[in-house]
C-alpha cells in the first residue's frame, strides 16, 4: 500500500492533536513538520519552533525562538519516506493511548 501526502498529514495532524491534549506544547510555540527526499538524501522531520508575532508598526518578531528545537515525543527523525515518517508518527500517538489504556497516563 502506498502512503499518500494526505496520509502522512493525518498522521501529523494525530500527533499534533496528542502533544496539544498532553500540554507538551508551550504557549506561543507550534510544531513544524519537514518534508524529505530519500533522492536528495533529506530527512523527514518534526521540530518545535515560535510562533511569530507581528507587532503594531508591522515589525516581525520570535520571542520564543524562531529555531527548531526537540518535540515533544520522541526524536525529529521520522524517515526518509512518506511512509516511514507516517509509520514513525502513528507509533508514538500509539504509544501515547496504549500508556492511557494500561491507566499510565490521563489526558483529563
């Protein structure tokens, strides 16, 4: 079976939705996700970065970093295929309900 762009982008929007209810994304901050080429030797890769603020002059700014920092869960690393990176993401969102079924872990 092949992964499409919109499977993996559900898979992003899964694990998104997981680090959101857990509280692991700090205010003012937002997940990036990197697309890769196995052909050019790029990873596929999600990193932790600011939001930008866009102040009342129309200045730009990053107070919390406009660098790529680690996530949430799990390393920035996911593959370098759209299926790895769907795979390596749908493993952590169910690592995350498979610690909520065995009562490790409350997202109340």
């Amino acid at each position: 079976m092949t992964t499409t762009a919109a499977d993996l982008k559900i898979a992003q929007r899964l694990y998104a939705g997981v680090c959101e209810d857990l509280g692991l994304i700090p205010e003012g901050m937002h997940l990036t996700f990197s697309t890769g080429s196995k052909l050019y030797g790029i990873a596929y890769r999600v990193a932790l970065t600011g939001d930008r603020v866009t102040a009342a002059d129309g200045t730009t700014s990053y107070p919390k970093g406009s660098g790529h920092g680690r996530p949430p869960l799990g390393s920035d690393f996911l593959g370098m295929t759209k299926a790895e990176a769907e795979r390596a993401l749908r493993e952590r969102v169910d690592t995350v309900y498979s610690l909520i079924a065995a009562d490790l872990l409350d997202l109340t």
